[in-house]
C-alpha cells in the first residue's frame, strides 16, 4: 500500500483543482542504478520532494493528507475556523464556497481491509458548515474512515504525517505522553480502545448494578404490602368470579328459557295472523263476490225491462208497417185502374241529320257569345255573357242525351198525354216495391220478436242460477266470518301471554344490568346444556350466599393486582438484570485483563526494539555517543484506564469496598530520555542545544519507523535545523528507510532534494493561488539541464 496522489480543490491556497502524483516506497518497485554526476547511485524511487519560498503553500499539502485523513483538531492544521480550509480569496480572485481533498492509495496488497485496489478517501467541505467524508464516492461517517486507516497503520496519531515543531514535541512531551508514543508504534490502539470500552462499560455497568440494588431496595417493602393486599383481593376475586360464573349461569338459563319461550309465542301469534289474514282475504274475496252478484238482480230486472219495452216498440212499428202496406196495396189497385185509359205514347226519332242541324245551331251561338265577349267593358255584360254560355251548356247536355236515348219526346198535346200515362206506370212500380220493402220488414220484425223472446227467456233462466250462487257465497260468508272470530279470540290469548312474557324480560333484564353489568342482556351466554337438571331455587339460595361472602371480604382496588404483578415483574427483572451486569462485569474484567497482557506484552517487545533502533540511529546522527530509552514509574491521579482496571479486579466481590479503592494516587510507566553526544556529558535533555534537540528527536523519529514502518509518511521541514553533514547522515538514514516507507519531504535543504526521485515546486503569483510544476531528477543532467 502507498499514497498515489493527491487531488486538492479548494483548499487553503490551492484554488484550482491540483493534483500531485507520488512514487511507491522501494519495495514495490525494482531499483535501477543511474548513473548521477559521473557516478553510479542508487535513486530512491520511494522519496518525493516538495520545495518552494515560504509562504507559497506547500506545508498545506501536509495539511490536506492530515485533513482528508479526518484531522479534527483546527490548530494543528493551522486553522481557528472550519472554514479557514476553504480558499478565502484574493485581491483578484474571488473566495470559494467549498474545499475538497482527495487522497489515492494503492491498494494491491489488500493493506486496507477492502476488496479494491484502490482506495479513494476523500473530504469535502462548504462554507455552511456541512462536511462529507467519501470512500470510493460512497458516503461514509468519520469512524469509518478513522478505523479503515487504523487497520492499515496510518491513523491520526500514528505519526505517519510529521509537522513542523512536531518532531521536537516529543522531547518536550511527559513521560507519560512517550510512553503513549511507544504504545502508538507497538499497533496496541486497538487493544487500547477495547481496553477503553469495556472499561467504559464496566463502570457504567457498576453504576446501573448500584442504582438496581438501590431500585431492589426501595420496592422490596412496597412490594410485601402488595402481596398480602393482592392475595386478599385474589381470595376476593375468586369469590367474584365464581359468583360471576353462577350469576351468569343463573341469568343465563332463565333469559335463553324466557327467550326461548317468547320465540315460541312469537311464533304461535305470527302463524295465528297469518291465518287470520289468509281467512280475511278469503272473506273480502267474498264480500266483493257477495256485492257483485247482489248488483246483478237489479241488472237482471232492468234488462227484462228493457227487452220488454223493445218488444213493445217491434209491434208497435209492425202494425204501422201492417197499416202501410195496406194502404200501399189500395194505391196500386187505383193506379192500375187509371192506367188502363191511357193510350200507346208516340216516340219522335232522333237521327244524323237532326243532329247536323243542332250541332251548326250549337256553334253559331258559340260563335256569337265570343264575339260579344271581346266587347264587353263592364261586369253586367260579363254576367249576362256568363248567364249564356250557361244556358248553352245545358244545350249541349240536352243534345247529347238526346242522342244517346235515340229519341226525343213530342212537344204537341198528344205527346203530353203519353208522358202523363208513362209517370202513372212508374207509380205503380215505385208503389209495388214499397209494398215489397214492407213485407221484408214485416218479416224482419217477426224474427226480432222471436229473438226477444229467446233473449229473455235466457235472462230469467241465467237470473235463476245467479240467485242460487248469490245464496251459496252467503252461507260461504257466514262460516269464514266464524272461523276469524275463533281465530282473534286465539290471538288475543297469544298477545296476553306475550304481554306477561314482556313483563317478565323487563323484570330480568334490569337484574343482569344490575348483576352482570351488561348494557344489552342479550351479551349473556348460553349455559352448556347438562344431562343432570339444575335446581334453579338452590342455585340462587348459593349466588345469595356468595353475594354476602363478597361483602364481608370488603371492597379492594383492582388495581391492587394489577400493581403488584407490574412490581413483581420490574423486580424480578431487576434482580434478574443485577445478575446479568454482574456476570457482565466479570466478563469485561477478563476483557480488560487480557487486553493489558497483550499491551504489556506488545510494549515491552516494541520497547526493546525502539529502544535499540534509537541508540542506532542517535550514534549513526551523532557520529557517536549513547542514548537510551528507560522506564520510570510516576505517581498521577487515576484515570478512567486505571478505575477501569480496579473495577475489573474487584468485579468478583462487588458491594464490598476495597481499602485500595479509595486510593486517589496510582503508579503508572513512564519513558525517559537519555542522550549523551560524543564527548559530552549530558544528565538532562534541556541541557542540548537546539540542533542536538533535533537531531536526537529525529534519531527517536526514525527509531518508531524503523520499528513499524508505515505504508508512507509526510516530513514537514523536519531537517530545517540541520547542517551540510547532519544533512547528509539524514539522506542517508531516508535512503535506508525508504525501502519499506514512501516518504513525502517539505523541505528547503538541498542534501535532502538530492535523495529526491520526483520535485514539486511550489510558487504562488499575485492571485494568491499556488501552483505547482514537478520534474523528475533522473531527467535533470550533470548540468541542471532537462533530458
């Protein structure tokens, strides 16, 4: 695993987007001899170089690993605000609302317990206040991220990134605060944060033990009152329930009887009117048979009437008509009487030529009228033209008629004659057929009369049946009208015996209301049939019985059990809950007593090494001299590690104190620094000048890497302090190291750029924005050109 690149926007002076790419430490990649200066060397592959003036940006890159890697503390990224990491801006650019740092690591040896090959831990803030943490662009919290680099060796305080002033604070820092620096470089932090929250855990679980056996002696009196008072009410509800349960039985038998038998009665009134109703209808189905018939008789003697009267009417008319034909007979006998006087008619013919004359006549007068017409001015000449032409068409009938009979009659005396004897002859006729039409009406009548006689011979025959079915519907009547009388005197019964019913359901009801309280007596149950019968009478002599033992019990809140069962559960749970936190804190004793055999254990083995690799390197710095590590027991006030440990001892006996416990002083390990350079005698590291401070706090620095190399590490300007030679004994101590380290320097001293495999040169212009150019020195020849 190393750090790939990094990836700045926004942040601090780095406005625009600016990535920087690094190289792996040795032991990823081969090592190639290059020739340098007209010698052969080995270039550092694992070594970058960030250079610049002051004040141009490049400690923010550290700042930005540090940040990005969930640095929470402002002031050691030199900041007061959150918002000091976002770019504020410039005299010509204007300020950003958000800053974002990405860091890529590679991820091939699974380092990072992930299932990627690379690993993008990113964070983002705005102006806002608001921050995102992002692994591989997924959004995660910030312990997420805190643990995934813990595991992988590069955690907040695992001095993988080393600020300016920061390598001389271990010399200034406590010995306490060493050894914490040691337990850092033994990879104990884990089994210090379990140590921690079980530690946590147990104290809090000692303080719930306390406050549940103080809750265990504040119920336990309150719970003996309400266990006589539960029993008492229990005694007290069995004699409820049992009274309950006879009451119910009790009522339950007399209302489903009483039910029973009012559906019984319901039934019988229900069958009684409807056969009243059945016999009722029967009854008007008669009344209105009774009535119609009775209307028939008088209808019987108005039509006898009137066919009476009607046969009357026939005779009338037929001795008129008898009369009439008499009187026409004597008119024919004189006719024929008259006729015999009279002469043979003589015809005049109607032939051509006479037709010719008439017809040459005709059309003259036509002829004359149109003339006339043309002439006429005023309306009496129309009128009289009108009157002519009028007269001239009965002409023209008279011509034709004359034409078509072949004859015209005389127009002389002897003429009128034989037309008088031709009008008696048609007399007689008309007189013969009216004498006809008289005796076909006289025939006629006869049949009518006949017909009336038949008709009313019918009607009296079909009066007679009508009287005799008019009699038979009255005696129907009569026994119907019987049979519903006895039929309302049943119903009537019925509805007294109902009344009684309905007095008795009242009455009951009111006592289950009263005794089982139950808003609708119909709620009761039906009691379980039995094949033994129940006395009713002992039965209820018992529920009396019961009644009077209730009372004398008394009455009790209900509530009473109800409490009771509530406090003997929460006691119950919390003697069971006490158990538990003990057997939880025996547990968590183990818990911590294990993880100090393993920090004691990692300790002392990271102890002695650091311990070795410090004299190594303070005399490789040094060109000599002697420096060495020592433990020191020191008194300090306890902390939660130690009440921790003490309650973990003591969790076997807990309740009983401890004279020990009540110490508020405890010896803890301390470290020491002791460091002679050649030809010195040194007792105290105050008395080392500043360069010495340096070096040996580099000596101790590379001591913890040597010890347990991290995947990279970021030194801010570490070597400032350092002359041309310590200069070069550092190179060379980062050459040795970089084979298992990937080492990002910010620094100014050029024996370090040397040692450099990558430069990033870091400027800023008058914006206010830093920019950065790299070059690879492999690149660079003998004499500074670029290849």
């Amino acid at each position: 695993m190393y750090l790939k690149r990094i990836e700045l926007t926004g942040f601090k002076s780095f406005a625009t987007k600016t990535t920087l790419d690094f190289l792996p430490s040795c032991s990823f990649v081969e090592v190639e001899p290059l020739r340098c200066r007209g010698s052969t060397s080995t270039r550092n592959c694992g070594i970058t170089a960030i250079v610049g003036p002051n004040g141009s940006g490049k400690s923010n890159v550290a700042d930005a690993i540090k940040w990005a890697m969930g640095e929470q503390s402002l002031k050691s990224i030199r900041g007061k605000k959150s918002e000091d990491v976002i770019f504020a801006g410039s005299g010509k650019k204007a300020q950003l609302g958000s800053a974002k740092v990405s860091l890529f690591f590679d991820n091939s040896d699974k380092r990072i317990p992930i299932e990627f090959e690379e690993v993008v831990v990113a964070r983002k803030i705005f102006r806002s206040g608001e921050s995102e943490y992002l692994i591989n662009n997924s959004k995660v919290r910030l312990i997420d991220i805190a643990d995934l680099l813990a595991k992988a060796g590069v955690g907040q305080r695992s001095y993988c990134i080393i600020n300016q002033g920061m390598a001389d604070s271990v010399l200034n820092a406590s010995p306490v605060e060493r050894r914490i620096i040691i337990e850092e470089a033994a990879g104990v932090k884990s089994y210090q944060l379990k140590k921690e929250r079980s530690a946590r855990k147990l104290e809090s679980t000692r303080q719930n033990l306390t406050r549940a056996g103080d809750l265990i002696k504040e119920i336990e009196p309150h719970l003996r009152v309400l266990k006589r008072q539960s029993e008492k009410a229990k005694k007290g509800e069995d004699v409820t329930r049992v009274l309950k349960e006879k009451q119910k039985f009790f009522y339950g038998s007399l209302w489903h009887a009483l039910q029973k038998e009012k559906d019984r009665i319901l039934s019988d009134k229900e069958e009684t009117s409807r056969e009243e109703m059945k016999i009722q209808r029967s009854i008007d189905d008669l009344e209105i048979k009774v009535k119609k018939e009775s209307t028939s008789g008088s209808e019987f003697d108005e039509k006898r009437a009137t066919l009476e009267k009607k046969r009357e009417e026939i005779y009338e008319e037929l001795n008129e008509i008898r009369q009439k034909a008499a009187m026409i007979g004597a008119k024919i006998e004189i006719e024929k009487e008259k006729a015999k006087n009279i002469e043979i008619i003589r015809e005049i013919p109607v032939d051509f030529p006479y037709f010719k004359d008439e017809f040459k006549k005709f059309r003259n007068e036509c002829e004359r009228l149109e003339k006339e017409l043309l002439k006429i001015e005023d309306l009496a000449g129309l009128q009289r033209i009108k009157e002519e032409f009028r007269n001239l068409r009965k002409e023209a009938d008279r011509i034709f008629r004359e034409i078509s009979e072949g004859k015209k009659p005389a127009r002389d005396g002897e003429a009128q004659r034989e037309r008088e004897n031709i009008i008696d002859l048609k007399a007689i006729g008309e007189l013969e057929e009216k004498r006809k039409a008289a005796s076909q009406e006289t025939e006629e009548l006869n049949r009518k009369i006949e017909e009336n006689r038949r008709e009313t011979n019918e009607l009296i025959k079909a009066d007679r049946e009508t009287r005799e079915y008019f009699f038979k519907l009255e005696a129907e009547l009569r026994e119907k009208q019987y049979e519903i009388a006895k039929v309302r005197e049943k119903l009537n019964e019925v509805r007294v015996e109902m009344a009684k019913i309905e007095v008795r359901e009242e009455d009951l009801a009111k006592r289950i209301r009263e005794e089982l309280n139950l808003g609708d007596p119909n709620l009761v149950e039906k009691p379980e049939g039995s094949e033994e019968p129940v006395d009713m009478d002992a039965l209820e002599r018992e529920i009396n019985r019961l009644k009077i033992q209730a009372e004398q019990i008394g009455a009790i809140d209900p509530m009473i059990i109800e409490e009771y069962v509530e406090t003997q559960k929460r006691y119950d749970f919390l003697t069971s809950q006490s158990e538990d936190l003990e057997k939880s804190m025996i547990s968590l004793a183990e818990v911590i007593k294990e993880m100090d055999e393993k920090i004691k254990e990692a300790f002392e083995e990271t102890f002695k090494k650091i311990n070795h690799e410090f004299s190594k390197h303070f005399k490789i710095i040094f060109g000599g001299g002697s420096a060495e590590l020592v433990k020191k027991k020191i008194e300090t006030r306890r902390n939660i590690r130690d009440v921790s440990a003490e309650n973990a001892e003591n969790a076997n006996e807990v309740g009983e104190e401890d004279e020990e416990s009540e110490k508020e002083q405890s010896e803890e390990v301390g470290i020491e620094i002791k460091a002679c350079p050649p030809g010195k005698r040194i007792t105290n590291l105050s008395m080392l000048s500043g360069g010495e401070r340096s070096l040996t706090s580099q000596a101790l620095l590379f001591a913890i890497i040597s010890n347990s190399p991290p995947p990279f590490a970021v030194l801010d300007e570490v070597e400032a302090a350092l002359d041309e030679a310590n200069s070069r004994r550092f190179g060379r101590i980062l050459t040795e190291l970089s084979h298992e380290t990937q080492f990002i320097l910010i620094t100014h001293n050029r024996e370090t750029m040397r040692q450099a495999s990558i430069l990033y040169g870091v400027t800023m212009d008058t914006d206010g924005v830093s920019k950065v150019l790299s070059v690879k020195l492999d690149q660079v020849g003998e004499k500074g050109e670029i290849r």
